[in-house]
C-alpha cells in the first residue's frame, strides 16, 4: 500500500505535457501558490463586491425564512400545488438542486480515481457547491411534506407506536440515498480541506484566524504519516463517493420510475437521471467559476483547458440527455400504450407545450455549440450555454413531474398547475442560501486546494528560488 | 349605555315637565329631566342608543379600528389568564331515557320539506344530536334514499348564520314580545275583521298547518291568504284545468312504463317524486343480473329539454330544443297520434323523424307509454301531454291524476302586490319564504312591501325580507319542529324534531295559533291536536279530505287514540294515505283551445331552479354550494348556460360576462357554454345574487329574479345578450369533458348487449396472473367489495353529499375548487360523447377502488395508507406527514389532501354536526374513501356480540344508501350470496384502469341503452 501511494505521489502530473494548454500558467512556484490563493483569504482586503454580493444573497435568504415560515404557520396550500398535481416547484426544485450537487462529487471522487489531474483547482469549489446545493435540496422533502415538524417520521426513529418506515416507498429509499450523500460529500470535503486548513492556520496572522483554523486543522503537521494516512483517507472516501455519484440521482429517479404515471413509469429514468445531473452539475460549475476566476484573477490557475474540459462533459452528458429523450418518445410510441402516448402528445401540443420546447433548445440544440473549440474556449460563450443548460434542467423537472402529473388516466380529474408567489419566493430563498453560503466559503475557506495546486507546479519552477 | 350627560343648550322648560309628570297616572320612570322634557337632544340621543362611533364597530373593520383592535387585542390577551373558567358541571343521566346508549345512534322518522314536499327520512342522532339524513325505507316518495337538498339539510341545521333571535326593527327582541304584539294584533283585527290583514305563504301541503290557517281565516273573513312559491306547480295545474276542467295532480308510476317521453321534465332532478322516480326508472334499466336468464328487457327515455339535465343525460334518445319549439313538439306528437281532436300539427323540419319515431313507440306501447311534460313547461304542454296520455290508455296505468296535494291559495302574489301597492294592505304576515329576493323583477316588492304598515316575517335566516320587516321570528329548521306535510303521491308525512330549537325558532303554525288566540302553545301540541280530533271525529267535515281517506279506519280499529299517534309518529307517515288516482275526461273544447301556437323568437331565456341552490333558500348551504352542478360542474355560482353555436355566434367563450336585456331591465352574469343545451335559447339557474343571504350566500352569482316578470316566470324570448368584455372566474371542477378514446365507460346499446353480453370486457387488458414471486393474500374473513350500476346511475350527486355527511368531509370555498382542491371523496365524473351539439352524456362515480395492488401504499414513506386484511385500503390520519405521493401515483385521483385546515374548528354550531365515528381531520394528511369502514366495524360488533358473520346487507355505505337509483351495491365478496358478489358476476361487470394491475375492488356494470333503430339510423 504505502508502495502505490509513493507511486501516486510521484506520478508526474498528465497535463503537465500538454504545454499549449496548461492545468497552471507558467511562472508560479510554490510559495506564488500559496501566496496567491491564501492570499484572498488572510491577507486581500475584502472586495468590495463580496460585501454587495453576500449582502444580496443574505436578504434573499431572509425571504426563505419568511416563506418558510409562512408555509408552516397556514400550510401547503400557500404552494400552487393540488389535486393531480402533487408535486410542484417542491420537488422540481429538490431534483434540480441535488442534480447540481452532483458534479462536485463526480469532480472530486471519480474524476480523481481516474487520475484526471485537471480537477485539481476546480474540484474545491465543486465540491462546496455540492455540498451547498444539498443543503438547499434538502429543505424540501421536509417542507413539502403536510406537517413538517413530523417530517423525522421518515426516518427509522424508535418510538413508543412501534412504526417503522415503509421500506418500500421510493421516498425512503431517497432519505437514505441523500442523507448518505450528505455525509460523505462533507466528510471528503473536510478532510481534503485539512492540508490547507493547516497552511492557513500557520500563516494566519490574527489571533482569531490562528484560532478557529487551528481548531479546524486538527492538528495536522504534514509530517509523511500525516500525509500517507490523507491520501488514504481521501481514496476511500474517493472510493465511497464514486457510487454514491450514481446511486443518489438513480434513488431520486425511482420516485418517478417506481410510480406508476405515464411520464414517469420508464426503465431509462436512472442512467438518464444520473447524465442530467452531471449535465446540470458541471453548467453550474461553469456558471460558478467563470466569474470566479475573473474576479479574484484567477485564470492562471483555472485555465482555459479546465473550462474546455468541462464543456466537453457537458456536451458528452447533454448527448446522453438528448438520447434520453428521444427514447421516451420512441417508448411512448413503441409501447402502444394510450397513456403513453398521450403523455407525449400532451407534451408536444397540450397546455404546456411551450416549455417542452424550451427544454428541447435549452438541453439539446444549444449544446451542440459547444462540438466547436472556438465556442468552448469562448468564456463569454460557455457562460450563456451554462446558463441555459441550467434553466433547460429545471424545465426537465418541471415537464417530468407537473407536466406528467396533470393529465394522468381519467380525463375528469385532469388539471393545470401554475406556481404561486410562494412557490417562486422559496425557490429564490433557496437560491440566496445557496450563494450566501459560496460567499461565506469564498471569504473564510481557500477556494483552490492549495497543496494540490502545489503538485501541479512543474517541478523545475516548484523549487524555491535562491 | 354612556353615562355621559346629554349635552343640551337649550334651557329645560321646567314647568312643562311639572305638568307632563302630573298628568301620568300609574308609575312612569324617568331617567333625567331631559328625558320627560322630550327634548330633541335627548330624542335624538334615544334614537342613538349607543354612543357616537359604536355604529363603526357594526360596519366592516375600517384601517384604524383594525389598528386599535390589534392593539387591545394584545393589550387583553394577558387579561384571560386573570379569568377563571366558569366550572361546567357534568351530570349523567339519573335516568337515562329509553334506549339511549352512549355511542350508538339512534334513528328517528321525520320528514324535511323542500316547496311543501316532503321525502320521509330517517335521522341519525348521536347523543341528542342529528348528524345524517338517511330515507325511510318505508315512505313511498324515498323507499331509503334521498335527494341532496334532503341530505344537505342538515348543515342548514347548524348553519351558523341561521337567524338565531326574534328581530323587532333590527334589534333582538323576544318570543314574549312578539305575542305580546300579536295580542294587541289579534284585539285590531278581530274589530275590523282583518281587513288589510294579508298572510303570505310557501306552497303549504301541511294538514294541520292548513286547518290552522282556515280557522284563522275563518275568524277574519276580510283577511287574505297568498301563496307564493319561486319554484310554482302553477302551470303543471293550470295545464290539468286545461286538459280536464279541474285542477289535478299528475302522479307518474314510471316502473310501469315502457316508453317515457319527458317534455322537458326534469323527472329525476327536481320536483316532488324525484327520487321516488328515479328508483322506478333505474329498476327497469338492471338488465342481465346474476342470472343471464333474466329478461333483457328496458325501458326507453326519450328527452326533448332545452338544457341538459340528469333526466336527458340518461335518456335513450335526447333531442335538445327551445321551450318554444318544444310547444311545437308536443303539438305535432299530438297531431300525428291524434290525441286531440281538430289540432293541426304545425311543420317542424328539426324534429319531424323524431315526431315520427316517438309517436310509433308510443303507439306500440299503449297503456305502458308515458308523456310527462316539465313543471316550467307552459299549461298547453302540460295539457297536450295530458291528452296524449289520455288517448293512448296510459291514464290509470302510468299516470294517475290525484286531487291537488297543494291548496290553491285565494290570491296570487301580483294581486297582493297590486293590493299593498294601493295601499289596501296594513299588515303583512310573510310566514317562511323570502319574497323581496325571489320575486318576479315586475311586482317591484322590495317597494311595495314598505307601503305595507306592520310586516312580520318569518324565516329561517335574517334575509332580503326580514331586512325590511318590523318584525323577524327566526324559524325552527323542519329537524326542531313538529309538523306534517305530503309527499308527491299524498302520502302524509309526519315530521317530528329530533332537538330542541338551536335558537328557539318557531314553527309557521306557532305564528298563526299566537294569531289565533292560543298564544305559547307548541308545534307539538298543535299537530297532535289536530290529529286526536281527526281520529276521534272521522267525519268531520273538511275541505281538504275526509279523516277516512288519511287512513284513520285503517289505524282506529286496532288502536287508541294515543297509540295511533304514536305509529304515526314512529313509522314517520301515515300508510296508505296516499291519493286515489281520479277518474278524468279530456276536455271536448281541447283542440280549439290548443289552436294558437307561440311565436318563437331567437334567444329564449329560460329560468330554471338550480340543482344546488333552488330557489335560493339551499344558497347559504356550502355543501350544496361547493357540490358540482350534474352537467355543467360549476360550482358556487350560476352561469348563463348556452350552447357551443350559440356561443360562436355571439363569440363568447365561458367565463366572458354577458349583460341580458329585457324590457329595460338589465343582469350581468358569466357565460357558460354547455354541449347539448339548444341552440337558441339560454339557461339561466335561480337561487343567486343574495344580498343578505348570509355568510355563503352573498355576492355569489347573479340573481334571476332581476329579469323574471309574473307573466313569464320561466321561459322570457327575445332576450338582448350584449357581450361586455368582462371576465369572471367559473370554479368547474372538470375542464375536460371527453373520454380521450379511452374505455372508461363503457356503453352498447340493447341489441348488442344481447348479441355480446360481455362487451364489456372487450379490449380489456387486465392482467390475468398475479405478476409476483409473492404468493397471493387469501382474504379469510370479510373481503369487501362494491359494483357501481352505470346503467342505473343519473348523475344526480347524492352520493357525494351523502358522504360529505357521513365522512365530515370539509368545505374549502370556491379559491380552493379553483385550484383544484375540492375534497369530495366521490365525484362523478361526466364525460361527454359523440357531437358537440347533442353529445351522449355519461356519468360515472368515482370514489377510491380499494385496489387490491394500490399504488398508494408502496409509495407512502411512513405506512399511513395500508391494506386490511379485508381488502381496504385505509388511511391512518394520525400516521400520515403529507407527502402527497400516494395521491401523486393514484390512477384514479380519489386521494384527497388537506392543502390548508378546512375544516371549521371555531364555528361552535358546526360541533354537533359532526359525526362522531368518522375522525375530523386536521391540515397536512391525505383522505378519501374508506368505504365508510365505521359503518363496517358497527355491523361489525353487533356481529361479534351475536356470535355470528355480517350478514349481507348489514353493511349500508353512505352512498349505497342514498342512491336513488340504486346504483351501488356493497358486501362481502367472500360470501358469494351476496348482492354484490352476484352483481359482480354479472357480464356487464368490468374494472376502471384494470390494465394497470391495480385490482379494483370497486367495478362497475357497463352502460346498455335502448336506442329506437329508427331514430339511430337517422
């Protein structure tokens, strides 16, 4: 063991080689490494637009607050939800969130038992966003639910009534899938934060600083045991992560594919769950990091290559989406089932018609840019198709689960769902909590992993300067 | 009171009150100086009664008093913790009264009127407390089921907006006072002989409330007594004294005909027998059975209506006409039968195949045919379908013409109108009834009615009319008073109360002994009285019938008088009191009569009473409000309902508001366009628009009676229909009105069901093998099962109301309907089929299936919804954290879910409503359906008491047993003697969505009509 991990150690880094695109612009060593990335958080004033920016998203969070709370004192109603629509931005919005989170542990996890070196300074921020977008993802399931203060029913509480959860509800199955996620999303992004943490305690200059990331660093002195005991640490969490990428989006495509509503009912929903989710995950980090980098002049380190790299998961996955639907189409047709049929007819012309075609120019057709390197190393280019592929995931929801479920089998109970304003205020809570929390990470925690970073450094620049 | 002095500028005039106080002789007591001087200051004070700004509180919260009360309502509320609770003795009963056991209901015959008819019922009451209208099996109009009025009333019962005291001038007065008035009425009237003295009432059938009314009358010879009913049998009357000379009450026996041509009548919706024919029509639908040996024979339904009903949506043949071309109609039947002599049958293009047709049939089936025209059909309808039963034989056979079950009154309301217009009228005695809202636009009675001098109303709500009245008597509800009335055959009706008056109302025939001198006697002893002296005084004399014919010989012989009183009071009627069937003669003249024809004119409105509301009286109901309308599905509101030409004609789509015109009277109302209604003639329902209707009723859809005249009550032509551009919101629970090709209901007619009995499962995909490793569940004891009749169904709601009832299902107002949140736990759904303008009409109950496979309990996360081991699949309230799932995954959408909290937990009336077996339910947990499982676990311990299986027929859902066309049937499908196991085995059975492998356990026997071939191939 220890024997492979030298080995890994000294494994000259891929992307090194390729030297018209690097994975870190010539001229840094080392310590211009540290310097730079701690930098932005011990030393560089706080800019100005991180106070505008949190200050916004802080407000916006407030309005979750209130939302929420509004909906627990008078209840779901508030929600534009009803009878057949059960489901509504609740859970289009839980979908999309978890979908989100998924390329954070993709990047850190499968990326890295692939050896993709590439991850290195993106796979922090990945990583916190996964971890963000959970937490977002998980205020639903419990507040959508009738009464949420007994939402802790769902999980396996002993109790005086001798209840247990009905095990074979797919909503049971989504607890565990996601609170499983949950933790080890944390744990992995703790513990690779660990080397950092250390770098930041010992650098720091204020008392406060020295601290809280002496508390956080737990003692770590980098000495080999120190570091052989992380790397495995973080291959076996690695290892733990990696099925979990594909297990919580196929878990939470069960709550569709195990019901029995044509538009749900289909054996391609977990692959195709799982492909849309990375699809979503990796816009977002696009979504994400190119300001980032522009912003805290990081382009020497999230280079071009990264971003180029990126679209082109997002164009592999968006073609893994695109086939997805044309299968549900074809199954909807070679099935001969009328309320398959019917599904996608009704998607095509009904009342919701024009948001399937959106979800068809968001998901399939603007992708296709992206078969080009022109528009792939175009940041401005690669930021607007992120930006559709976000919205065209979220209309994917939003045609899966409203749009499924208004006209079902009886067309006497068929009927329409819009959004109300509380539906709109807690998604954009969500979304406020979400970026409060990325500025509060940006702001406290290093965003790039710094002795990651370190490892990319051709070894002739790494060595310190005399 | 302020304790403030009266502010006065003006000296006192102290010697003149010297001389006033003089000049008193008795005690008199005076509060200050001002008060004996009479000042103006102090009048005006009086006039006050309460201090200056009090009026506001009476007046809707303005922004500041919101401000002020917000503040003392925080400022007071740590003031409760200082009160103690007053303490509440509870006693039991020393001595219980007879069969009274807690927790086991007790059930009691009574009646519940509605337009002076009555169905007899059964009413359950828990502890005191009537929670559910049930039919008496043994009254001849309800045979145990009942319509939804009948059902509803009982929310009307606890209506918390029920006029609650006796009003003097707005304020609330006493019973004691308003005898203490009616004295001093009776010594005015008495000396004049009740001149200008008019009493104006509802449709009265009561035989005691009618003799009480005669010896009043009787006492005041110059007093008049109206009668005036919003939903009048004026014409089905004047049609008989057409067709016969005299006025006659056409009773129909419907199970003795094999060809039914209804003008227009709404048989099995409204008007008294509805329900009663509703059962005799659907005994002769049940073709097949249990044993295929049956004859599969039907009868057949021909409809000619302007506006789609229940009775034309299962209808064999329906063809969709203007009242006036139905005229025409009838005419040319006549004609081409030669019912009447010297008619000439005008042509009629539309309907020319059809006159053919039915005219065929009738004469195919002489004596077993029948012709029933509508109650809003015109009296020469009525009279040709008189004559056209007449000629065929059906007179006796299914028609008998009984003597009027309703007194004529002397007046009508346009001569009382004209009469208090003039000035004749000095007092004006409105017992029930609401006049001021639902009289025609033309009498102008909100204004005549304040020439009147003394008005005295009384009602069950503090409404339109006891607005204006000088003195309002709430009135008992017919569940709080004694009382007798008839039912559509005669059958006398005893109504009994089962509690004593919420409110200590009072009963019409209390108003009119405190006018007749017998101040405080009650209901109950009036119409005991009355019928000790019918037994006892067989012979004595009476207009209105002899003491024999109201079955006192078949009674008297075997009982005394209090036993006879008290069978009848038990049985809830008086058996074999029905009317005899009259022996009639057409009249010589009928053809020369009959000789004009009206003139037609495009856009007929025609007024019809709504299947919710009526007349307007159900209008502060909010079961009724919130159940959707049978056809149109609309909810808390009325529509202008047109047809699909009609509306491109004057480009309207439903919703867009419309202004009617007539005769310079003008009413706003939406539009609704309804597949099947005639093309030239628009529907519009009464009952809405109230003002002061109460909490439910005001400001809910447009009231009628705006454009209603005296001279065309239900039918007006040449209405102007201006478009305004307008929108409103129609709540209508089902957008989607066709089938999508799908085999949900499915129908053959007569001919092919012989050919095929089991076309009904045809095409059917269910699956056949279990699909599962599992080996199956054998259900050991009672599995539990339900067959739906769709042959037999009209579509009439009973059932949703029946178990609205029974399951304390809540109202949720109409911003919740919609967005789709009714909660009824079964819904018919109606499907239109076949062309837009006269499409077949099909209804078809929805409640949950039971499904052997649901799909509702694999998904609930926290096992809230569960199989039993007798096949329900119940719900667990307590258990359930609302995750909407289940309802999510149900096929058939029947899960209901609490989106807020519905139910009314703060109105104190409304708690004993409730029934105590079935849990009220809280926000946030799913419900429906659970085959009313408290009524299963009652059979269920009597059962286990006795030792012994439930037998079949114990068990009696709610909808089951209000259905009046005996759709449903319910048991145990292990036991294969039973109903249900022998409905289920019949050919026609099949399951909804069985290709789903959902296992219903709910099915339904598909649908057979009896088309004419020769209409069908036209």
């Amino acid at each position: 063991m220890p024997e492979e991990m030298d080995k890994e150690l000294e494994r000259p880094a891929v992307a090194i080689e390729d030297a018209e695109h690097p994975l870190i612009e010539p001229g840094h060593s080392y310590s211009t490494v540290t310097d730079h990335i701690s930098a932005i958080v011990l030393t560089r004033k706080t800019p100005r637009w991180w106070w505008i920016g949190f200050g916004i998203s802080f407000i916006v969070l407030n309005i979750l607050l209130f939302s929420l709370g509004a909906l627990v004192i008078k209840g779901i109603g508030l929600w534009g939800i009803n009878q057949p629509v059960g489901w509504g931005l609740d859970i289009i919005n839980f979908v999309w969130w978890i979908g989100i989170g998924h390329a954070g542990t993709l990047i850190s996890a499968i990326l890295l038992l692939l050896r993709q070196d590439w991850r290195t300074s993106i796979n922090r921020f990945a990583e916190a966003m996964t971890l963000f977008a959970v937490a977002c993802a998980g205020i639903y399931p419990i507040f959508h639910t009738g009464r949420p203060w007994l939402a802790y029913w769902m999980f396996p509480v002993p109790n005086t009534m001798g209840v247990w959860p009905q095990v074979r509800s797919p909503l049971i199955w989504d607890v565990f899938a996601i609170s499983t996620y949950a933790t080890v999303s944390a744990l992995f992004w703790y513990v690779g934060l660990i080397p950092d943490l250390a770098t930041l305690r010992d650098r720091a200059r204020v008392k406060g600083a020295k601290i809280f990331y002496g508390i956080l660093a737990m003692g770590w002195r980098g000495s080999a045991r120190h570091w052989a005991r992380y790397e495995t640490a973080s291959l076996l969490l690695a290892g733990l992560a990696t099925p979990l990428v594909i297990s919580v989006h196929t878990v939470v495509s069960f709550d569709f594919a195990a019901g029995i509503i044509p538009g749900w009912h289909a054996t391609i929903f977990p692959p195709y769950f799982v492909a849309g989710a990375i699809f979503a995950g990796f816009a977002m980090v696009l979504v994400l990091s190119i300001p980032l980098r522009a912003a805290y002049k990081l382009e020497d380190f999230i280079t071009m290559r990264h971003l180029d790299n990126m679209a082109k998961v997002m164009l592999a996955t968006g073609l893994i989406v695109a086939y997805g639907y044309m299968m549900e189409t074809f199954m909807a047709w070679y099935s001969g089932n009328e309320y398959e049929m019917y599904m996608m007819t009704n998607r095509l012309v009904g009342p919701y018609k024009y948001f399937y075609y959106a979800l068809l120019f968001c998901n399939v057709a603007a992708p296709q840019v992206l078969w080009f390197a022109k528009f792939r190393r175009n940041v401005r280019t690669l930021f607007t198709v992120a930006i559709i592929v976000s919205i065209g995931m979220w209309l994917e929801r939003f045609i899966i689960i409203p749009v499924s479920l208004h006209r079902d089998f009886l067309p006497a109970s068929w009927g329409m769902y819009w959004p109300t304003v509380f539906d709109w205020s807690t998604f954009a809570g969500t979304l406020g909590l979400f970026f409060a929390l990325m500025f509060l990470f940006l702001r406290v925690l290093p965003m790039i992993s710094i002795f990651e970073m370190r490892t990319m450094v051709p070894p002739a620049e790494g060595r310190p300067r005399k | 009171m302020s304790s403030q002095p009266i502010q006065s500028n003006a000296p006192l005039d102290l010697d003149a009150i010297r001389t006033q106080l003089s000049s008193v002789q008795g005690p008199q007591f005076w509060r200050s100086l001002e008060e004996v001087a009479r000042t103006p200051e102090f009048q005006a004070y009086l006039d006050h009664e309460f201090t200056p700004g009090t009026s506001d509180w009476t007046d809707p919260v303005s922004r500041r008093r919101l401000v002020e009360l917000l503040g003392a309502t925080l400022g007071l509320a740590g003031l409760t913790a200082c009160t103690k609770q007053p303490p509440e003795a509870i006693v039991p009963y020393v001595k219980a009264p007879e069969e009274f056991i807690p927790g086991k209901p007790l059930y009691y015959a009574t009646a519940i009127p509605v337009s002076g008819y009555s169905d007899g019922v059964l009413v359950e009451s828990h502890m005191g407390r009537p929670t559910k209208v049930e039919g008496n099996p043994e009254h001849p109009a309800s045979l145990g089921s009942t319509d939804v009025f009948r059902q509803a009333s009982i929310l009307t019962l606890y209506d918390p907006d029920r006029s609650q005291a006796v009003a003097r001038e707005g304020r609330i007065s006493s019973w004691v006072h308003f005898l203490a008035t009616a004295a001093a009425l009776r010594e005015t009237l008495l000396s004049n002989r009740g001149a200008g003295f008019r009493i104006l009432t509802e449709t009265i059938t009561s035989p005691s409330l009618l003799a009480a009314l005669r010896a009043l009358l009787a006492e005041l010879p110059e007093a008049k007594w109206c009668q005036f009913e919003p939903v009048s049998r004026q014409n089905v009357h004047d049609g008989t004294r057409l067709a016969f000379g005299e006025v006659l009450h056409p009773v129909y026996h419907v199970d003795k005909a094999e060809v039914i041509v209804s003008l227009d009548a709404d048989l099995f919706g409204s008007g008294p027998g509805a329900v009663r024919y509703s059962r005799d029509f659907a005994a002769r639908r049940k073709v097949g059975g249990a044993s295929e040996s049956q004859p599969k024979a039907m009868n057949r339904l021909y409809v000619v209506e302007p506006c789609p009903s229940i009775t034309g949506g299962i209808a064999d043949h329906r063809l969709a006409l203007p009242v006036s071309e139905i005229e025409k109609f009838a005419r040319a039947l006549a004609a081409e039968l030669g019912a009447v002599s010297g008619l000439s049958a005008p042509a009629s293009s539309q309907a020319h195949a059809w006159v053919k047709a039915v005219a065929s049939d009738l004469l195919r089936h002489k004596g077993a045919g029948l012709v029933a025209a509508g109650a809003q059909q015109s009296a020469t309808v009525h009279a040709l379908a008189h004559a056209i039963n007449t000629a065929l034989g059906n007179n006796g056979a299914t028609v008998s013409y009984l003597d009027p079950i309703e007194t004529a009154s002397p007046q009508s309301l346009p001569e009382l109108a004209r009469e208090m217009e003039s000035g004749k009228v000095s007092t004006l005695l409105m017992l029930g009834g609401n006049p001021l809202y639902s009289s025609p636009a033309d009498l102008n009675f909100a204004e005549v009615l304040r020439k009147v001098k003394l008005r005295i109303h009384l009602g069950e709500y503090d409404d339109e009319t006891s607005a204006v009245c000088h003195w309002h008597i709430n009135e008992a509800h017919p569940l709080e008073s004694w009382g007798d009335t008839r039912a559509y055959d005669g059958t006398i009706t005893v109504q009994q109360p089962l509690i004593d008056p919420l409110y200590n109302g009072r009963a019409a025939i209390e108003v009119i002994s405190a006018l007749a001198g017998r101040p405080g006697v009650s209901s109950h002893d009036l119409v005991k009285e009355f019928w000790r002296a019918r037994y006892k005084d067989a012979s004595a004399p009476d207009s209105f019938r002899s003491a024999k014919d109201l079955g006192a010989d078949s009674v008297l012989p075997q009982f005394t008088l209090d036993e006879a009183w008290q069978k009848q009071v038990h049985d809830g009627f008086i058996p074999a009191s029905a009317g005899a069937g009259k022996r009639v003669t057409l009249a010589r003249d009928l053809g020369a009569v009959l000789a004009s024809a009206a003139a037609a004119s495009i856009f007929e409105l025609n007024f019809r009473p709504d299947p919710s509301a009526y007349d307007g009286r159900f209008a502060n109901n909010a079961w009724l409000q919130e159940l959707p309308r049978p056809i149109t599905k609309i909810t808390w509101d009325n529509a202008v309902l047109l047809s699909p030409a009609a509306a491109q004609k004057l480009n309207l789509v439903t919703g867009e508001v419309v202004e009617l015109r007539h005769s310079g009277r003008v009413l706003r109302a939406p539009v609704c366009i309804v597949p099947g209604h005639a093309d030239a003639s628009l529907t519009l329902h009464l009952g809405y628009g109230r003002w002061r209707g109460g909490r439910i009723a005001n400001n809910v859809g447009s009231n009628a009676n705006r454009l209603r005249t005296s001279s065309q009550l239900w039918s007006m032509s040449g209405v102007e229909v201006v478009k305004t551009g307008g929108k409103h919101l129609l709540a209508i629970t089902q957008e989607h009105n066709s089938m999508e090709g799908r085999n949900l209901i499915r129908s053959a007619t007569l001919a092919e069901y012989i050919k095929k009995p089991d076309f009904a499962q045809e095409g059917e995909h269910a699956v056949k093998n279990p699909l599962s490793l599992f080996p199956e569940y054998k259900y050991e004891g009672y599995s539990w099962g339900m067959a739906i009749d769709l042959n037999a169904c009209t579509g009439c709601n009973a059932c949703t109301i029946a178990c609205q009832a029974e399951n304390n299902i809540a109202v949720v107002g109409k911003s919740e309907v919609l967005r789709g949140r009714e909660m009824h736990w079964i819904r018919l759904d109606r499907y239109f089929e076949g062309s837009l303008d006269n499409p077949t009409i099909h209804h078809q109950p929805v409640a949950c299936m039971q499904c052997d496979n649901a799909p509702c309990e694999v998904v609930c996360p926290v096992a809230a919804t569960s199989h039993s081991s007798e096949g329900l699949n119940q719900m667990t309230y307590n258990r359930c954290v609302g995750t909407r799932y289940c309802a999510n995954n149900c096929p058939y959408k029947v899960r209901r879910f609490n989106f807020f909290l519905y139910g009314d937990w703060e109105s104190k009336s409304l708690h004993g409503l409730r029934n105590p077996d079935v849990t009220v339910r809280s926000r946030g947990v799913m419900e429906k359906c659970t085959y009313c499982v408290q009524r299963i676990n009652l059979a269920r311990i009597e059962a286990e008491k006795e030792d012994r299986r439930i037998a079949d027929g114990e068990v009696v859902s709610a909808c089951q047993a209000v259905c009046p066309a005996q759709a449903i049937s319910f048991g145990d499908l292990n036991d294969p003697k039973s109903r249900v196991s022998k409905v289920k085995a019949d050919s026609r059975n099949y399951g909804l969505l069985t290709d789903l492998n959902t296992r219903p356990r709910t099915t339904y026997l598909a649908r057979v009509r009896n088309p004419n071939l020769e209409l069908e191939k036209a």
